[in-house]
C-alpha cells in the first residue's frame, strides 16, 4: 500500500508510534485488569485511566504549544514537564 | 447486581473505529505530517520541525482572526442565550399556537448554511435589500460591504436570526419538562414571576442549556460558510474569522505548512472546550 501521498517523515512516524504504542499499553492494562480503575481526584472529578491519558496528552500538546510560543523550539524541556504532568495527572487526578 | 466484564464486546465498536479511522484519523495525521513539511507542489515536501507552528503563535494575523473569532462566538452566545430563554418563555404551553410556533421556529433551522449567507446578501444590500435599504431610509449609512462595523452588525444579526431558533426550541423542551406541581406550589407561596424563573424555570432548564451553550460555541467557533457567502472575511479582514483564515491560508495562498499548522492549533482549541463542556455537563449530571 503505497502512503507516500500522507507525505510521511520519520519524526511525525515515532510520534504516532508512541501514541499506537501508549493506546496499546491502555488495551493491554485494561485486559490486565478491566475497569478502568476509576476514582475521584484532587479536581473532584470522576475519572478512568483513560481519562487520565486523555487529559494527559491533551495537557501535554497544551505544554508543547506554550513551550514553542513563550520559550522556544528547543522543546527538550517541554517534552520533560509534559512526562512531570502526566505523571502528576496519573497519580492524582 | 454485579456486572459483568466482557473485553470481546469490543469488538463490536471495530466497525465504527475503521469508519473513524478513514474520515477522521487518517486525513488529521496527514494534517500533523503537513504541519512540520514545506511543500512547493508536485508532492515534493521538506522537513521544516516546528517552525510553523512557531510562526503561526507569533503571527499577528492568526492572533487577529482568534480575536475575531472569540469576540463573534461570545456576541452571539451573549445574545442567543438569553433571548432563546426569553422567546421560550413567552411561547403558548398549550393549545393549537404550538405547533404553529414550534414550526415557525424551527424554520431557520431548515435553510442550508449557504442559501442564509447568500439570503442575508441580498437582505441587506443597501441599494436593493429590504434591510439595507430601509437603514439607509432611516438616515444611518449602512454598508456591509464596505463599513467592518456594518459588516459585523450584518453577521452578528444573521446567525442570531438562524441559530435563536435552536435555544429557543431546547429551552422550550427543558420548560415543557415541568411538572405542574412546581407552578401550583409557587402560587400558594404567592411567589413573584421572577421568582418562578430564577428558582424553579432556570434551574430545571439547566440541562438543556448547557447543551445549547455547548452546540452554540461548537457552531460559531467553527463557522465559516455563511460569513464567507455573506462577506467573504472583508471589508479588509474585517470578519475574517479563524476558518475563513485558514482556507485563505491552504487553498488561497496554498500555504500547506501554516494552514496545518494552524488546523492542529485549532482543533486542539475545539478539543479543549468539548472536553471541558462534556466533563461539566456528565458532572451536572452525576449531581
């Protein structure tokens, strides 16, 4: 199947690989142990793991976009406080 | 009753997943790879990193058109909200008037976007418009096309004339929803008409408005066909909103790069606000 016409590079294919691959690590906990594990965190609300992901990677694109306006496109730092922050959003939210 | 947890019955949701796959998540990837490539045509692209993205949030034109975009979205919330509440509130609860305000109501509804665009065109005009020309007979210079002010009262009035009808049409529903008990309770406790509002209507309404709140901020942070078909973003850039900037940027100016980028920037902006919209509303009601 030829996919040269979605003008593919390698940054944007281990971009997408990680998010495949995160999506994949949720099936694989969510087969572990069904549920979804959900809870009330520190902003009073209701969520699953995959809230948690979704709130995470939303944040983090937010960090990246904050980052590259204020900071610069030297995104090193940004990529680390997004880990902090998803960290953070797993562990308490 | 304990549930019962059945992974195979995801399965089940893998037909609609392919659909989104191929309407939705392929072509936004497509966007993401454009968004870090420069392309000169004939599929020929290079890798630029984020350097789009790094122009766009320090473009004076994007933040214009954002400006623009968040000013029109809360006009028009501002004024449709409460006047649907109001026209809702003033509409017969029984008898044959329903129907016939319940359809008059949702007529607007029925116009495709751009036959509004090219009607409000026409309607006000100030040589041959009904509307542009009886402003003008008042002693008001009017001119959409060549007045931003103008042009704006123009938009502002023609989405607040298409879209009230969906508030009002909402709100009635959380009205009608009402029992009877609630009116005649009030009565006996010889409570004010605003009263009524602001401790048993409003509160019931809550649900339905939320929604309203929500389609209305999706719909107007997203419109583009009936300012483009009205004013086409001018005079100048005047109502140049977010969208009609964009496909300025990709199809006018073929700038495949900053429109991705912009495109990425905007649906994060949109994502952002459903999600935040859906979280208060399935929180309304856990409460």
């Amino acid at each position: 199947m030829d996919l040269s016409w979605m003008a593919w590079t390698w940054q944007t294919a281990v971009f997408f690989g990680v998010i495949l691959a995160m999506l994949l690590g949720m099936t694989a906990w969510e087969w572990a142990s069904p549920g979804g594990n959900p809870r009330r965190g520190v902003l009073g609300l209701d969520t699953t793991r995959g809230d948690r992901l979704f709130i995470s990677l939303l944040g983090s694109a937010y960090i990246h976009l904050a980052w590259l306006g204020l900071v610069g496109p030297d995104l090193g730092w940004a990529l680390a406080l997004s880990i902090a922050y998803a960290v953070g959003v797993f562990r308490f939210v | 009753m304990t549930k019962t947890w059945n992974n195979r019955a995801w399965f089940m949701v893998l037909p609609v997943l392919l659909l989104v796959a191929f309407n939705a998540v392929i072509p936004l990837m497509t966007v993401v790879n454009y968004s870090v490539q420069e392309t000169f045509g004939n599929n020929l692209f290079f890798f630029e990193g984020v350097k789009w993205y790094q122009e766009v949030l320090a473009s004076e034109r994007f933040h214009a058109a954002l400006l623009r975009q968040f000013f029109f979205t809360a006009v028009i919330l501002l004024i449709e909200i409460p006047l649907g509440v109001a026209v809702a509130l003033s509409m017969p609860r029984s008898g044959p008037w329903v129907s016939v305000c319940l359809v008059l109501m949702a007529l607007p509804l029925l116009v495709p976007w751009n036959v509004v665009g090219a009607m409000w065109n026409i309607f006000a005009l100030p040589d041959i418009g009904l509307l542009g020309y009886g402003i003008n007979a008042l002693g008001i210079d009017y001119n959409f096309t060549r007045q931003p002010v103008a042009a704006w009262f123009t938009v502002i009035l023609m989405d607040v004339w298409h879209w009230t009808s969906l508030v009002v049409l909402l709100a009635y529903a959380g009205l009608s929803s009402i029992p009877d008990a609630y009116y005649q309770a009030a009565q006996i406790d010889s409570a004010s008409r605003w009263a009524v509002f602001r401790y048993i209507q409003l509160p019931k309404m809550k649900r339905v408005l939320t929604i309203a709140i929500l389609l209305r901020f999706m719909d107007s942070f997203m419109v583009y066909t009936e300012p483009f078909v009205l004013t086409g973003g001018g005079p100048g850039n005047a109502t140049t909103f977010l969208s009609i900037d964009l496909v300025k940027a990709a199809l006018g100016e073929f700038n495949l790069g900053i429109a991705a980028a912009m495109s990425i920037i905007y649906f994060l902006m949109t994502l952002l606000v459903s999600w935040l919209f859906y979280t208060l509303m399935t929180r309304g009601e856990e409460q």
